[in-house]
C-alpha cells in the first residue's frame, strides 16, 4: 500500500494518531507518559464501553417488521397508525425479566413483548408481556416485586423464599402466579407465544368521544411451550436458545407474525360494569 492509500487510526475528534500499538515512552524502556493523550483516550473509552445492565429485562433481542391495518377500527380511534390499510415500521423486542444479560433463555420466567411503531405522527412505544396481567398494580410495589426476583444482596444467589415471600405477602399477585407456573412460564420460543399490552390505553376518535382499550397480539405459530426438563436441558447446552431460534428463522425467511386484536370498552361504562378494567 502507497503512503498516498494508507489509512490511520485517528482520536475521538479525528486527528490521526502515529501508532495504534505502541504507547509514548520515555526512551526504549522508560516509563509511560501521562500526556499521551491517545492512550488515555482509549482507556477512557473502553471502561465506558459497556452500558450497565438494566433492571429488569436485561436479556432480549429484537427485530424489525411492520404492522399493517385490516380491519376498520376509524370509529373508535382517529390515530393515524390505526386507519385502515395504513401500514407501519415496527421494531418488536422478547426479553426475559429475572436474569441477566448472560442467564439461560428458558428459565421459567414472563417474557417481555414490546413494540415500537414509526407512525406518520411520531414514535408510538407500546410495553408488554406475554401474559394479559401482571403480579402488581401499585408501581410503589414495582422496585421490590423485581428485587425479590433478583439475586441477594448479601451472598449473589437467587433465593426462592424471597420470590415467594412477595407473592404471598402480596395476593394479587396470584393470578399472574398462575401463569407463570403454568405451561406458559416457559414458552417453546419467542415465536410461539402471544405479547398483551398489560396496561389499559385510552383510544380517542374524530368525534372526540373516548374508548378504554387493551392490546392483544396473537400469535400465528401457535401457542407452544417447553417441559420444565426440557427448559433445564436447553438451559445447560444453548442458553442463548430463543435469541437463536429468532435469528436463525428470520434469516431462513421464516419471519414470524402476530395478529393484533383490542379489546374495546365506552369511556363511561367503566365506572358501572362489574369488573374494574384497571385492575
């Protein structure tokens, strides 16, 4: 390669450096000097380079798709993503809760099921689960709910009495307990579970009259789940199994899909029928 073609390493701000291997010195066997500005810069960089872990829903992967609209829902809601034939850039992620970045994908566990559309009127982030409830309703209870699914301060294990402890101290935890516990708690892949919007949104159509909805994604695989022995194999041989699966079948031309339903309540009837729809 010509002078003319070479290509250099260059700082954060674009200066070319005159070596990418070899620190400043003083002489062939002096020491490292504190004004070599590239090394510092690199060390910076690279004890900044990994983002700490969120709380829950440290592990996932995503991907991008679309939704498109096939039904008539303008009635009931004037959003632009909504009306009919509209179609929209998605980006879909699946997470588990509990672990880390780096625990197995079939520990039994809710999966998260969130969705971003690119709508003509701005980003629309919609969070979810695989599951229509959840353990709480307070969020004052949100931070010590996932504490208590997490690893113990004093000794870094995940303590089972702890899990339990919260649930039975708090009992409306017991409806999403069932599901978790159920065949569900462990999904056979990504692919083959449905999202829920959990949270109860408000639709508001050209007339301005309002509608309390809530989002179901259905998926069109087909519910399938793993045993609890085969969720412990895959565990121990592939703990990266679901990212795997979501990969290796994008890649194959195997795009999973989901069918988005609502359920939809007037704004009044809320405040008379014989469930709370908040709860």
């Amino acid at each position: 390669m010509s002078n003319k073609e070479k290509t250099f390493t260059t700082t954060d701000s674009g200066s070319p450096v005159s070596s990418d291997e070899h620190s400043l010195t003083v002489g062939a066997d002096g020491p490292i000097l504190l004004h070599d500005a590239y090394l510092i810069e690199q060390m910076a960089n690279f004890n900044r380079e990994r983002i700490p872990e969120r709380q829950p829903h440290a592990k996932g992967s995503g991907a991008f798709g679309h939704f498109e609209v096939t039904h008539d829902v303008s009635q009931y809601t004037k959003a632009a993503v909504f009306q009919p034939g509209t179609k929209t850039d998605t980006l879909m992620r699946f997470s588990s809760v509990a672990g880390e970045r780096g625990s197995p994908d079939t520990w039994r566990d809710p999966r998260g099921f969130s969705i971003k559309f690119y709508t003509s009127e701005g980003n629309y982030d919609m969070v979810g689960n695989n599951t229509p409830v959840f353990f709480i309703r307070d969020p004052l209870k949100f931070q010590h709910f996932i504490r208590s699914q997490k690893r113990r301060a004093d000794n870094g294990l995940r303590d089972h009495d702890m899990q339990w402890d919260f649930w039975t101290l708090s009992p409306e935890s017991a409806h999403q307990v069932t599901w978790l516990m159920g065949d569900r708690g462990i999904p056979k892949t990504w692919r083959n579970m449905n999202g829920y919007s959990s949270h109860t949104y408000l639709w508001v159509n050209a007339k301005g009259e309002k509608f309390w909805v809530k989002y179901h994604f259905k998926t069109n695989q087909g519910i399938d789940y793993l045993t609890q022995d085969e969720a412990d194999t895959l565990a121990g041989q592939d703990g990266d199994y679901h990212r795997r699966d979501l990969f290796d079948s994008i890649k194959a031309g195997n795009n999973p899909s989901w069918t988005m339903k609502v359920q939809i309540m007037p704004f009044e009837e809320a405040k008379t029928y014989r469930l709370n729809p908040f709860d």
